[in-house]
C-alpha cells in the first residue's frame, strides 16, 4: 500500500474519518436502542471494536489541523473563529433541537443543562457531559485539544515533530497511571480529558508533518495484518483483565483498529472505499445528530405500531419488543440508521447554505 505525500488532502484519512464514525454510530445503535443493549457476546464485542473509532477521531482532528495550519497559519484569534463556526455553532444548534424535543415532546426542560452545553463548563460537571446525546464528551475533548493546538505547535518549532511526539505519549501515559491509581478513570470527565486523547492527537500532527515531507509513503501489507491482529488481541486481552492493563488499551486499540481499516482502504477499492469516502462528507453532521435521530426514529416506530398494529411498522415493532426471531430489530435498526443518514445530509445542506450567505455578506461588506 502506497501513500502519496505532499497533497492538500489524503483519501486515506478521509477514509478514516467516514469509517471511525460509522462503527462510532453502529456501536451506539447497538448497545442502547437494539435489545434495550442485552446483546450476544460476540456481537457486544464487536461494538465495543467499533467504538474503538473515537481514537481516529483525534487523530484525523490533529493531522488536519496541522495540515491546515502549514498550508495558512491563522493566529489564535482566528484559530478559534475557524472553530468556533465550523465545529461550536454546528454542534449547539443540534443541542438546542434536542432541548426543545425533550421538552415539547416528554415535558422537560432541561435549562441547566442546555447552558452548560452552550458556555461549555460541562466538561467540568459529570452529571452534564453527556446529556443530550452520550457522544457529546467527544466535543469537550476535542475543544480541549483546539485550545493546546498552537502552543503544541509553537513547542513543535522549538523542539522538533518527535520529540513533541514522544512528550505528548509520555504525558498521556503518565494520566492513564493517574486516573488508574485514583480511580478516576470511570468519571467520564477524568476519563476523557483532553491529556487521556493527547498522544493520538499529536501522533496526527506528527503523521501529517511526515506525509508533507515525503513524495510517497509504502506500507507493507504484511506489516498491516501483523498490527491488527497483535493490536485487536491485545485489545481484548487488556480489556478483559481490566485494572492496571486496561489502563493501557488505548495503545493496541488505536494501531489495531487503525491497520485494519486501512487494509479496508488498500483492498475493498470498489464497494467498501467508496461508500466511506462518501459518508465522510456528512460525518460530522452524522455525528451530531444520530443520537437524537435514532430516539425520534424509535419513538416513531413504538407509536406506529401502538397505532397500527397490523402495518408492517407495527410488526416488526412488536417483534422486537418481544424479541422474536426474524431479525425484527435489525430492519428497524436499519431504518433508524437511514434516516439518521438522511438527517445529516439534510443538516449538512443546511449549514452549507447558511456557510454560503454568511460569505456573500462578508465579500458584500
């Protein structure tokens, strides 16, 4: 497998991007909507695999802002504003959907909640950082990250890519220790802060800073296969033991899921490239509203089939309630990923086309 350098974008971290956060989103379908999250052993470890995907996150977060930055270096002020309208807006706008669903449609209003979403110290409370949707720790983290973006830039010019590298892993080693040792690491605001997702984060600014230097980059296959494997065993291994290992997993989890999906990339070129390429496109729209989609979705199938007993809808409803064979749940699972995906296409539209007047009246003024 050959890599390109010294290109605007790479498909292969696109690629990353689209199929990180589609097993993201299939874990989350699975573990909370499908069987209420009573699944089969092997179908709950393969969600978990799937939800190894939020490491991609941030290490597609760093090479593309690294590359970005490299291409125009923006101060800090116009870092955040960058920020602010292509990651904070997208990202409050759903939560203020969602607000107004949960209190319209069930009767709550979640005001302390929705602020602390809006001025961000939900990364500071636990019982906040997750309301509105369980994937919303991801944004905290990530804002966490955006605020050490060009120091970790301006200690990269004094002290090289690798060693920042280096630096950055021992840091976020020494938190795992941490929040090992204190016990910690099971409140999700100690177990996602930003140093937890450090290293990987760096690891991309390192990666992209490589890729830039180099006219192209060869990955031996057999090198690919060896990574998965070792990194997926160790994985689970590391998972199951739990403890002192556990605080670990990041590591095989990381080069583990990452080979494998780019063995996906080299050799699946006509089916499986293709349709991830395409879902990057809207992945982070997807990301934000596919919680909210599949709740509505759900709720849509139960009062259907409250109503309509007899329709196809109704059917399939009860038998997933009763838990019949038949696969009742996974055509209702498969509808509730459709109109998620039809969801975030239509919010991406959306914010392309307030993007678009948004630059009309600047180039007017």
């Amino acid at each position: 497998m050959t890599i390109r350098g010294g290109l605007r974008s790479y498909p292969e971290i696109s690629f990353l991007r689209g199929f990180s956060i589609t097993t993201v989103i299939i874990m989350h379908l699975l573990q909370v909507y499908v069987s209420g999250g009573d699944l089969p052993g092997w179908l709950r470890m393969a969600a978990a695999f799937g939800g190894t995907g939020g490491h991609m996150f941030f290490f597609c977060s760093g090479f593309g802002l690294y590359l970005s930055q490299k291409k125009r270096e923006l101060a800090f002020p116009g870092f955040l504003r960058r920020r602010f309208l292509k990651i904070y807006l997208p990202y409050i706008l759903i939560v203020l959907i969602t607000w107004a669903y949960t209190w319209i449609g069930f009767g709550r209003a979640m005001n302390r909640e929705l602020l602390s979403h809006v001025f961000l110290y939900k990364m500071f409370f636990e019982k906040y950082e997750i309301s509105f949707g369980l994937q919303f720790w991801f944004l905290s983290t990530i804002i966490q990250l955006y605020l050490l973006f060009l120091p970790l830039c301006r200690l990269e010019n004094a002290i090289g890519m690798r060693k920042l590298a280096i630096l950055a892993l021992c840091v976020s080693a020494v938190w795992w220790v941490f929040t090992w040792a204190t016990g910690l690491n099971m409140k999700r605001i100690w177990g996602s802060f930003c140093l937890q997702y450090l290293w990987e984060f760096v690891l991309g600014m390192a990666a992209a800073d490589w890729l830039a230097k180099r006219d192209a980059v060869s990955l031996q296959t057999g090198r690919l296969l060896v990574t998965a494997a070792v990194g997926i065993l160790l994985e689970a291994v590391m998972a199951g033991l739990g403890g002192f290992a556990a605080a670990f997993n990041d590591l095989p989890a990381f080069f583990g899921y990452g080979a494998f999906a780019l063995l996906l990339f080299a050799f699946c070129r006509r089916m499986i490239r293709p349709v991830f390429l395409q879902v990057d496109r809207i992945s982070y729209e997807w990301f934000l509203v596919h919680v909210l989609a599949f709740s509505v979705s759900y709720e849509i199938f139960r009062a259907v089939g409250r109503r309509f007993p007899d329709s196809v809808i109704g059917l399939l409803a009860s038998a997933g309630r009763a838990r019949l064979p038949g696969g009742a749940e996974l055509l209702l699972a498969v509808l509730a990923v459709a109109v998620s995906l039809l969801a975030a296409w239509l919010y991406a539209r959306l914010l392309e086309i307030l993007r678009l007047r948004e630059r009309e009246k600047r180039n007017r003024a």
